[in-house]
C-alpha cells in the first residue's frame, strides 16, 4: 500500500479524477483523508463511495474555495487538528476559463483561470507548507495538463494558467528541498471521466458527429491505442505523493497514453 497511514489532503473533489485519487488514496492505505471542493455535495457523495469501500479511512470534509486564502488555512488547520499532520498534498482544483481562440480571448476568463489554477494552489500549498517545515518532511503533487507540452486551439488561457503553476511548482521543489519537501507536477493528457465525456458530447452536438467518432480521432494517436481513465492516470499522482518517490522532486511525469513523447 503506497499511502500506507499516510495523512493526506486532496483538492477539487468531484465527478473524474479528484473523487479517484480520493478512491485510490484509501485503497492505498491512508488513514486520513482531507477532502476539499466548493460544493459540500461533492464532498459526500466521494465520502460516501470511500465508506463504501469498507476500509475505515478517516474522512474529513471541508468545503473550500482555494481561491481564498483564509479558507485554505481553515482547511489546513482542521486538518492537522482531526489528524495531528499532514504527509501528503494532492492539488487537484482547478478551473478550464472559456475555450475561445486566442485572437477572441476573454481576459476576464484567463484570470479567473489564473486566480485557481496558480494563485489558488499556491494559497493551499503555502498554507500546508508552514505545517510540513515544522514536520521536517511532506510531499506536494500538482495535477497540471499536457496543453502546457503541447498547446491545443481554444485552451490558452488554460494553459497559461498551469504553465505559470508549472513555473512555480520548479521554484518550490528547489527551495524546499532542505526540509525534505519533495514537490512533483503530473501532466495529464486525455483522460476519459466525467469531466471528458461531457466535453465530448457537446462537441459531438455542434458537430453533428458521435461521441465514439470523435474519441477514435483522438485515440489513433495515443501509442497506447485507447484514452486512459481518470483511474488510470490518478495511479502516478498516487505514486508521486508516496515514499515510493521519496528521490523524487521537481520532476514533470507525462500521464497520457504517449500522446505526447519528450524527447
């Protein structure tokens, strides 16, 4: 078990990947989980499915809105208050802002974006940061996107929102270093959940096409030959947060089929 007693706070809880990391974070062994999303729902329904599971996970619950400061520290505290510390930080949270090609571009979008994406993470992760120096130990795993590889049309907002996280996710695995702080980003690519699927069918809609038609146009060029699940890219947010990668820091893992290949 990868998470083994392990503490761990996960941010935007909801349908798609941030309620299966929730998932695979009790199934690899932690025994607290602090959960956090804006809508107190979403928070149930993943708290339910991991009572579900059968497994004893402590879940706390705490609606939060990243993008405030105050509530990041709350949900810190409360954290450290049910738990008595905090191993791991999982920033899932995000916003897309409006896809629109770059020359009709809704700047208000692009800051709403950056006000979650880079400003918001920071607000949790600095607030959890204070906690792991007085611990002398921590892992930080940012969710970032594969558009900040390869940009996609319509999505530069977004990915000027991560690419700045990016940036900084750099900053403070070299600055953290020295308290045994490991910060690691994941890149996702296509993953198939909720989120992706609904995407999907309104695309399918305006186009006139089916949703089967337009994922095979983006599966032929996955090397892997299919989309993965969120499940299945959740699997190496999961490793990075454990002691598995405890060499680890500051490395940017592709998560996405072979979709897109570094080189």
């Amino acid at each position: 078990m990868m998470l083994k007693d392990k503490v761990v706070i996960i941010s935007g809880i909801g349908p798609g990947l941030g309620q299966e990391l929730a998932l695979l974070a009790a199934r690899e062994g932690a025994s607290g989980l602090a959960i956090a999303a804006r809508t107190p729902a979403r928070l149930e329904a993943s708290a339910q499915a991991i009572e579900k599971l059968g497994l004893g996970t402590k879940v706390l619950q705490v609606p939060t809105d990243i993008s405030d400061r105050d509530q990041c520290r709350n949900l810190v505290e409360r954290t450290v208050e049910a738990f008595g510390r905090i191993d791991a930080l999982i920033n899932s949270a995000y916003v897309p802002g409006r896809f629109t090609p770059m020359e009709e571009a809704d700047l208000d979008s692009w800051r709403e974006a950056m006000e979650v994406n880079l400003f918001g993470t920071m607000n949790l992760t600095l607030e959890t940061v204070e906690v792991m120096k007085r611990q002398r130990y921590g892992s930080i795993v940012m969710v970032n996107t594969m558009v900040t590889r390869r940009p996609l049309q319509t999505q530069g907002g977004y990915g000027a929102s991560k690419a700045a996280l990016l940036s900084a996710t750099q900053h403070l695995a070299l600055e953290l270093g020295q308290y045994n702080i490991r910060v690691n980003s994941t890149f996702m690519g296509w993953m198939w959940g909720a989120p992706v699927e609904g995407f999907f069918q309104q695309a399918a809609k305006e186009q006139g096409r089916s949703v089967e038609e337009l994922k095979a146009e983006v599966e032929q060029h996955i090397p892997l030959g299919r989309m993965p699940t969120d499940h299945d890219c959740g699997k190496a947010v999961i490793f990075l947060a454990s002691d598995y990668a405890c060499a680890m820091t500051g490395a940017a893992l592709d998560v996405n089929g072979g979709d897109y290949l570094p080189h």
